[in-house]
C-alpha cells in the first residue's frame, strides 16, 4: 500500500546513507521499525504485585517458630491437602 510520511529532512537523508551502506531501502528499514515498535508495545507490561497487607498483631502464637512443613500443614488443614 502507498501512503505518505511528512519526515524531517536531516532523518530522510541518515536513513538514505545507511540504506546504500547495508544495500536496502529506505522502505525496508521503515517497515523495519515500524514492525520493531509494534513488536515492543504488544508485549505485555511489567507485572507488579500490589501491596496487600493486614493489620495484626503478626503470626499466631506457636507459628512464629514453626517450620515452613508445620506452616504448610495449618494452611491447608482441614481442606484435604
């Protein structure tokens, strides 16, 4: 498809010089870009978890010198794991 791009004379005239250094066009390194930008902004952004806190007065008595098998165990009680 044919269409028109207004582009600033100093930016015609780089992308000019390096299409004759790699021997393509300056078509080619446009649709290069332009699949590398749409590339990057389909990529999912950067997950952040939120800030979930409680307030309390911390773990249950007995837990707080409980291994992470015992801490397990209490999780799932009573849930069938």
């Amino acid at each position: 498809m044919k269409t028109t791009v207004d582009i600033s004379d100093n930016l015609l005239e780089e992308a000019k010089k390096l299409a004759a250094r790699e021997g393509t066009t300056v078509r080619a390194l446009i649709e290069q870009g332009l699949r590398q930008i749409i590339t990057a902004r389909k990529r999912p952004g950067v997950f952040r978890l939120r800030k979930a806190t409680f307030k309390g007065q911390g773990l249950q008595p007995g837990v707080s010198t409980a291994t992470w098998d015992q801490i397990r165990d209490l999780a799932y009680e009573g849930r069938g794991g």
